[in-house]
C-alpha cells in the first residue's frame, strides 16, 4: 500500500516505443471518456517568470473517473519549457508526472514523463489526423513546420496510425534539425522526405503539422478547402486564419485560454461560434466538418492524456521489472503508530462527528 516507485527514462522509453499502436487506442479512448464526461481535467497552472518570460513550468493535474485500469489513479505533470535550452543543444521541455492512487491519495510512482510527454501530443495529432481525413493520406504531402522532439513524436505516430503520404516536406529555420527529421523518417520509417528551406513549400501541403515555439502568430495566408491543419504548437495562425476554417478543439475551455490562436480569435470577435466542436464529437460522430474550408485542430493538451499514458507505462513497468523502488519513502504509514483503525482511514465515526460538529476547533486534530 505504502510502495513508491521510479519509473525512469529509459525504462519509459522502452514502454513508448514498443508500444505506439497500444498508446494510439489509449489516447482515442481518453478522448471519448472526455466528451462523455468522465474526467477530471482543472485548468492548467502556468508558472513564469519576469527574467524569463520565453519561458514557463506547467501544472496539468487530471483524474479519469471512467473504467478500466487507470480509473484508481490520478495525479499531476509537471512539465517545463525552456526554449533557450535548445541553443545549447539541450531539450526544450522536462518533466515528471506524480500518479496517486485514488483509494488513499497516496503517491505511488513517479515517472520521467518528457516521452509521455511527447507521446500522447504525437498520438493526439495521429487520432486527430486519422478522424479529419478518414479517406486516408495517399497520394497526398505532409508539411511538418518545427522540427523538434514534438515533431518527431507526431511523425512517429502518423506512421503508426498508417497515415501514409507519398512524401513528407519539412521546414525549420535551423536547417540541421530540419534535416535531422527528414534523416529520421527515411531511416525509421522509411518514408520519403524532404527538407524545404522555405516555409511555403510546407505550408501547401494537403496536411500541414505545427510544432514550433512560436509564441504569437505568424502565418496570416488563409488555408485551402481541403487542407487539414494540426496545430499544435497552438501560437502560429493569426486569428483571420482561424475564423476562416472549421476548428477543432481537445477542450473548448482549456483552449479558448493563455493567448493560443483560437483564443485570440474569440477576443477578436467577442464570440466562440468560429469553434466547430471537439475531436470527441469528431470519434463519436456528431461533428462533421462541412468540407468547404480547412479544418484545424488546435488541441491544448488534456492532462488525463498523460495520466492514461502513465498508468498504461507504470504498468507495463511493472510487469518488466524496470520499476526502481524507493525503500521508506514515506515518513509515516500510520496515523497513531501501535494504533489499529479498523476501518481504515477515514472512518464512519470520524465522518459522522465532523458532520455533526463541523470544522474542528483551532488547534483541533484531524
């Protein structure tokens, strides 16, 4: 009961990049407990900084109520970003995520969560890209704007949900990551791919996949009827953009939030008719895109995404045997120690005296 575990990178690594297919079904499952009303997803809480204000630290914490395994747990991610890392050739983002059990409110893992991280934002995109061109991708480009560790994750994903184009056309204003992606299409996946130094060759293409660190709009050329836009980097389309295609959101509320596009576009106007609906009314059938504009999928990220995702690696963990145990982890496992509650914590009695006496006296025991 008492147990607490690390989950380290690698071994959560090993989980992720067996499991793409598993991480696919997981995440699209999330999404529909989402629009069933099976979550606990509060506002996320942003930390900045005055001398920094690239950069932030962000507090998504989550509980998804519905069936199956991850429905005992909840818990927290911490992640940051720090853009200017990335000019020392280190990563952008970092985190861990916490998972409480839901009996006790104990913790009982904590795993480096950077490739949860990315893996449920490559799924999400992957779902998404899926459900808004159900004909497929054949015959078809995908641009890829950023060049990232994001947008490795999606790419990875688009190819293990089979959204397959004939070619993929990458841009990002450091030429070598830019070719660093298209190396590792070729070599992973082997996909044909293609770097191209100027973004409009990317931006032209029947699907088009933002993942920048773009922190105010830049792209002002509306999109074409037909194109499928997945911004996820959520800070690149001026607001004319957005009001002139169909948007999807992961959450309306979340989304219409901390200066992303749509956001913006809701100040501009004073109105949210410009949002079509959600990627789980999209799963579930009761949002249809019309067909004459582009579509854009803005998902703001769902902390229950990264609770699912992390139960799903604890376990898979566990049963490999590449969880580290923390041995007396916790100061205290009992109330009184020597004292035996037989039922458990929290009991009727205890309950029922607070009722009836309401908060205890200053300096009472709880």
């Amino acid at each position: 009961m008492f147990d607490f575990v690390i989950v380290p990178g690698p071994a959560v690594r090993s989980v992720l990049d067996t499991g793409r297919p598993e991480i696919l079904a997981l995440v699209e499952d999330t999404y529909r407990a989402h629009g069933r009303g099976e979550t606990v997803n509060p506002p996320s809480c942003f930390l900045r900084f005055p001398g920094k204000p690239e950069a932030r630290i962000i507090a998504l914490p989550a509980h998804l109520t519905g069936d199956g395994g991850q429905a005992a747990l909840a818990g927290i991610k911490w992640v940051s970003g720090f853009p200017a890392n990335t000019a020392a050739g280190l990563p952008r983002a970092s985190a861990v995520l916490i998972l409480n059990d839901y009996g006790t409110g104990h913790p009982v893992a904590c795993l480096e969560a950077a490739g949860i991280s990315a893996a449920r934002t490559g799924a999400s995109a992957a779902v998404a890209a899926r459900a808004l061109r159900p004909r497929g991708h054949r015959d078809t480009r995908i641009g890829v704007v950023g060049a990232g560790v994001i947008a490795r994750a999606v790419c990875d994903y688009l190819v293990a949900a089979d959204c397959l184009p004939d070619r993929f056309v990458v841009h990002d204003l450091d030429e070598a990551s830019g070719r660093a992606l298209t190396a590792h299409l070729a070599a992973a996946h082997g996909q044909r791919a293609s770097f191209a130094p100027d973004p409009g060759s990317a931006l032209e293409c029947e699907t088009v996949v933002f993942a920048t660190t773009a922190t105010t709009p830049y792209v002002h050329a509306p999109f074409k009827p037909g194109q499928l836009v997945l911004h996820i980097s959520l800070r690149d389309l001026a607001p004319e953009v957005i009001l002139q295609a169909d948007n999807i959101l992961d959450d309306v509320d979340h989304c219409l939030t901390a200066g992303t596009s749509p956001h913006l576009a809701e100040q501009r106007t004073g109105r949210r008719d410009f949002v079509t609906g959600t990627l789980a009314g999209v799963l579930d059938g009761s949002v249809r895109p019309a067909g004459d504009r582009p579509v854009v999928f803005s998902p703001f990220g769902l902390g229950v995404l990264d609770i699912a995702v992390g139960a799903h690696v604890l376990g898979r963990a566990r049963q490999a045997g590449t969880t580290v145990t923390v041995p007396d982890f916790f100061g205290e496992t009992r109330r009184w120690p020597g004292h035996h509650h037989p039922q458990g914590p929290g009991t009727a009695g205890e309950e029922e005296r607070e009722e009836e006496q309401g908060p205890p006296a200053r300096g009472g025991s709880r």
